[in-house]
C-alpha cells in the first residue's frame, strides 16, 4: 500500500478484568493514519496510550472494535496470526532499547530476520543496510556494553527497519536519554519519515511530540485532541 489509510480504527474498546472489577482502558477510539505518517500519541499515566500502543502493534487484541492494519482486520485474528503479523510488518523501538547483551550490533538486528526465514545473504544485506541507515556501519561488530545510549537505540532502530515493516512503533524513544542525544534520535526518526517510512511515537514529553507533524493527545480512554501541523482535527 503505497498510498491511503495504513491504519483504521473503528470503535477500539478495552476493557481489564481486576477480580470482579472492570477496568476499562480505553473507551471507543475511532482513527486514521496514513501511510509516511509522523505521529505521536501523548497523554497522562493511565490515559491508555500504552493499551493503544499494544493494540496497534498486535501486542493485544481489543475488546471491542476493529482494527484494520493495511487492508487486513487484525482484530479477530489468533496469537499466533498475530505473532506473524507482528514479525512480517510491524518494527518495534523500545525506551529499553531490548538488545542482547552478547551479540554485536549487526546480529541483533539481524536477529527478527532470522524468525522470519529469511536466507542467510539476504539477511545480512538487509542488516548491513539498516545500520548504515542509522549511521551505523563502523559499529556493527560492537556489543551494546561498547556503545552509547544513543548508539544502542540506533541499533534498535536499525533492527525495527531491517525487514522494511509497513508500520515502526517506538514506545518512549528517548525516555532513557539525555536530551542531546535523545534530539539526535528524535532527528533520525524525522529522516526516517522522509524516507517514507510510517513512524507512531508514544511519549509523555511535550519536546518530543513537537518533532511530529501529527500529534493525538489521549485522556481517559478516549481522544481529547487531535491536531495535524497545529491545526485540530478532532
């Protein structure tokens, strides 16, 4: 899909079971996001930013509603179709950057394409690639314990761009940085979008969200605004 809707959502409800108390996540979210999208999605502890992150990465399925992920409903599907899904079209980032410890930068993000079957020459062209693509390509044989926090998060980056996924979801990017390097990342992820490449930031800090051109402000479950280059949408 090169053009039009990457996601749809329809009514996403969400609701936990504590005991016998429901807990509901969120409330009835109803949104769009185009392909090459930069979008952010902010809101308080609670809010459910972190239930919609896990929804729009196949992490969860939603209570109710439906969710369509480049013209496939993935809201019925099975853990194990999930699982799929997650692994062939969607790139993970992670605050925790979730490297291996003793593999060097280009085997874990080679790593995902190993799950995936890829061939073994193939495989190592994509992972070459994606970490020249972050800037990279003079550290792929060093351990995370050899590079810095921003080198460890572009070696996450690197690994959610490998299998060039239809969909990068980075959950809190920079929470772990210093706020030079988390901007050098935050710049990254704008050459990214350039590139093309559909981009969903979930942050709670406000000089970070200013680096999309779309931002969603959730409250309470439910969306409290929406606003493209400024302008409300919702």
């Amino acid at each position: 899909m090169e053009n039009g809707h990457l996601i749809n959502l329809e009514g996403i409800t969400k609701i936990y079971q504590v005991g016998s108390i429901e807990v509901p996540a969120l409330r009835g979210i109803t949104m769009t996001i185009e392909n090459g999208e930069l979008l952010a999605i902010m809101g308080p502890s609670g809010s459910g930013k972190s239930t919609l992150m896990n929804i729009l990465g196949c992490l969860d399925v939603p209570t109710d509603g439906n969710y369509n992920l480049a013209g496939e409903d993935v809201s019925k599907l099975t853990d194990n179709q999930l699982a799929v899904i997650r692994n062939q079209r969607i790139g993970f980032v992670f605050q925790t950057f979730n490297l291996l410890p003793r593999a060097d930068a280009f085997h874990n993000v080679e790593l995902p394409l190993i799950y995936r079957g890829v061939p073994a020459r193939k495989r190592k062209d994509l992972a070459k690639e994606a970490l020249d693509r972050v800037g990279l390509a003079d550290r792929m044989k060093h351990r995370p314990s050899e590079l810095s926090g921003g080198q460890r998060q572009r070696v996450a980056i690197a690994r959610a761009l490998a299998g060039n996924p239809s969909l990068i979801l980075a959950d809190e990017p920079t929470g772990n940085l210093d706020s030079a390097t988390g901007e050098e990342i935050m710049l990254l992820f704008v050459e990214l979008h350039k590139e093309g490449n559909t981009i969903i930031l979930v942050t709670h800090e406000d000089h970070i969200s200013k680096y999309a051109k779309r931002t969603v402000h959730l409250l309470d479950g439910l969306i409290d605004t929406d606003r493209l280059n400024g302008e409300w949408i919702h």
